[in-house]
C-alpha cells in the first residue's frame, strides 16, 4: 500500500459502500477493506444455512428438513426497498441495478387488534377494505384523494391546509379520521415509527403517504422490492461499480490503527502498512471511540415452513404492528422472504421480527409478532446496540454510519446516507442532479 488515497472506507455495510461507490462515480480514488472475509458487516446475507446454526451458536447442523443449506441466504438485517424511494434512486445513479434482479414484495399488512389486514393506500382498496367500518371508509377515501391531489405550489390544492403550519394532527381531525386509520396511516403508510410526527407540520407526511402510493401503483402488489439471493447481493453490485471507477476493495484486512495527527484523519494501518487519505468513512465497530450507544434492537429470524395466516398465501410481505395497538412507544416490523426471492429452501420461508427495545424483557416485548408466524420451526434472537457518532467529522474528517434501526425499509439509512454526503462534500445530495438517466429499475424485459 503507501499510497495517498482521497477516501478510505471500513466496513461493507451497505451505507459505507453506497457512499463509496458515490465517490468513486464522482472521481474519488477510494480504498475500500472489511476485516472479514465477506461483505456486508452486520448485515451481511449469511450462506450457507449452516454458517447460521454457527453464528449463532446453535449446537448441531440444520435437520434434514431444512433442504440444502446453499439454498440459503438468510439477512441478518432484512430490509425492503421502496419502488420510488430513495435507495432505488440511489442504485440508478449509480447503475449499480445492472448487477441485480428485483422482484416485488407480495403484500404489504398491518395489525389491528390481534388480526392482521391488508394495507389500503389507494381509494378502490380503502373502499374494499375490512379494516374500516362503512363511513370510515369514506372519510379515508375522501383523504387519501386530498394527498394524492396536494401540490405544495399549488395553494389551489390544499383546502386550507398550511404544508408548513397545520399540523397532522389536524389534518385528520379535518377528516374527521379515527383511532385505528390514523395508526395505520401514520405507521403503515408513512412509515413513522413513533407519533411524534402528529404534532409537527403535515407537508413531511403527506409526501410519505404519497411515495407509498406511487411505489404501489408502480407494481402493484406492494410498495416494496427486494433482491433476488438476497441484501447481500447490494454490496456486491457496488463493489463492481467500484472497480469500474478504479476504487479498490479489499476483504480480510485487520485495521490495526486508524492514524489522526492534530485532530484529523491521516491514514489506516493494516498488515503493518500505512494507507493514507484525506477522509475515512466507516462503520461504528471501527472507530468505538468516537461513538456511542443511542438505543436497542431485537431481531428475531425465524424459519417457517408455511405462509404466515392471513396475508393470502403471500410469499413475501411486510407487517407493521402499530405502537398503539399493542401499547408501546415503537412499531414492531415483520418481514418475510422465501424461496420466491431465492433465499430459502424450496417450501420455506424466514419471517424477522424486530423491534426498538424498551423493557428489560425484550423477547417479551416482540411476542405480539411471534404470535403471528406460530408454528416457528427454528428460531434465532439477536439483541444489539444501536451506535450513532458522537464526532461528526467536522474537524477530523472522519464519517461514521449508524448502526441499522429496526425498520424494515431502507428510508432511514438514505437519510443517513445523504447525511454524510453533505458533511463530507459540503454540499446537499441532489437527486436530480445526479440522475443521469431515469430507468425502469427492472431494466429491459426484466421479471416481475
Ligand atoms: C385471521 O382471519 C380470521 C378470519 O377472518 C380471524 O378470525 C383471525 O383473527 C385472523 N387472525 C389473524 C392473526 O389475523
């Protein structure tokens, strides 16, 4: 090594490699090394089923039942990709879609009073839905009609409603909305994972229900896709990019120090050898010094052999439990994935619960969704601490990610994402710039 590099990255989580791969499409030259031997960090896609069993220290090897473990890419931190969200924004910048197969995700549940219904965000399925009694229905329908019409230029659009100044509270007191609509409008539609959001301005949540309901419409099923093999496969794609655009990766690399003289970053020692850079991003298990714990996730992956009750036979779905209807502060997410992304076992399915910890008893806390996927066939629990920065690289240039939340979509880690952009380059991440080309992210005559 020796050698002078603008950016060094550590870890391959996906955070770090977007950001990666983002400055070496904008002409960094980047370096970047994992210190395991495959990528992904904490979320890395774990194959075969065996390493699994290993990881988690289950004694034993997987029974027979459970097919061929090299059938089995099972994520550690599963999470769905929004139609028009930001990620797939991300991933066509960045043409990091031609090393991947998206396939959409079959339905899209939220839970209410022990039942779990199929989420209406378009006026035909708020009208055929269950989950509302005959007048509710309306008054939703006449809702949802209001956000798909607003334009924040358009004050002709907006009944009277101040995007910058009404709150949402008061917007569905305008409608006249229940208990049971705003839970799941606010929770499984915008995706909000606490009710905060109720008392800020509403133009934020407006434009939440609005990408659900133009990432819907854009497939139908659901709002959601996922990779086919697996999340492990989105590192992959940008390591690829990475190499397109002269950036070098490097796994099986021990960081033995990362240098700082006055302040500010100066390079990364490995194997004895000292790379050098101008900026270092990584993730908080590189640099705990310069991080600390902000909160808890329980994760619970578990193997099914059967559909999970009530969403249709689906293959793939999400479930939100809203924090209300099971008296918390946080949602409870579920996502399920199967053989029909190609990550399971002919005939199996993996369904992970996960939830922000706020008790001392946290399998408790996520029992609500293990209920709702019984029989279990094999479960694995995980409970990790959740980092943020505590130096935010203003004097070091030295960028680090957040750990992954709890949530089941990548919207938060966008956030994160762009976050850092701005406090690396100075300057907002703008989508429209750097949209070069607009594409189906299925590219030509892709699958469904
Ligand atoms: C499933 O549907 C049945 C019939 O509508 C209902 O009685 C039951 O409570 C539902 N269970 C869940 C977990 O949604």
């Amino acid at each position: 090594m020796n050698e002078e590099y603008d950016v060094i990255v550590l870890g391959t989580g996906l955070t770090e490699c977007i950001l990666s791969g983002i400055m070496s499409v904008k002409g960094k030259k980047v370096l970047h090394m994992d210190r395991n031997s495959y990528y992904g960090g904490d979320s890395a896609s774990i194959t075969p089923l065996e390493d699994l069993y290993k990881r988690f220290s289950l004694p034993g090897t997987p029974p027979e039942s459970m097919g061929k473990g090299r059938d089995w890419n099972v994520d550690l931190i599963p999470k769905f990709l929004m139609a028009n969200g930001q990620l797939v924004r991300m991933l066509l910048i960045t043409q990091v879609t031609r090393y991947l197969d998206f396939k959409v995700i079959e339905g899209s549940f939220v839970y209410k009073k022990g039942s779990i219904y199929k989420v209406p965000s378009t006026e035909t399925e708020a009208l055929a839905s269950s989950l509302m009694g005959l007048f509710e229905k309306r008054r939703f329908r006449k809702f949802l009609v209001f956000v798909a019409n607003f334009d924040e230029n358009d004050p002709k659009t907006m009944e009277g409603v101040d995007p910058k100044k009404t709150t949402m509270r008061e917007v569905y007191k305008k409608f006249d909305l229940g208990q049971d609509v705003i839970d799941f409008t606010g929770h499984a539609i915008a995706l909000y994972r606490t009710d905060d959001y109720l008392d800020q301005p509403c133009l934020d949540t407006i434009n939440r229900i609005k990408l659900y309901s133009e990432s819907l419409a854009r497939y139908g099923k659901s709002p959601y896709l996922y990779p086919l093999y697996g999340l492990g496969e989105l590192p992959q794609g940008f390591a690829r990019l990475s190499a397109i655009y002269g950036g070098t990766y490097m796994l099986n690399k021990p960081i033995e120090e990362i240098i700082v003289e006055n302040g500010k970053i100066v390079g990364v020692k490995s194997e004895g050898e000292i790379a050098r850079c101008k900026q270092l991003i990584c993730d908080p298990s590189y640099i705990m010094d310069r991080a600390k714990v902000v909160g808890k996730v329980i994760r619970v992956i578990c193997i099914l052999s059967h559909p999970i009750k009530n969403t249709s036979d689906s293959n793939s779905c999400q479930i939100i439990i809203p924090q209300n209807q099971v008296n918390r502060k946080h949602d409870i997410y579920v996502c399920m994935i199967s053989y029909a992304h190609n990550v399971a076992a002919q005939g199996k399915y993996i369904a992970i619960a996960s939830t922000t910890v706020e008790t001392n008893d946290p399998e408790k806390e996520i029992k609500p969704a293990l209920d709702l996927l019984e029989p279990i066939e094999q479960k694995f629990v995980s409970i990790s601490d959740l980092y943020a920065p505590t130096d935010l690289g203003t004097d070091s240039q030295i960028f680090i990610s957040r750990s992954y939340d709890a949530t089941t979509h990548f919207e938060t880690t966008c956030d994160d994402i762009k976050d850092i952009y701005k406090r690396m380059t100075g300057t907002d991440f703008d989508f429209a710039e750097m949209e070069r080309k607009k594409n189906d992210i299925f590219g030509d005559g892709g699958d469904q």
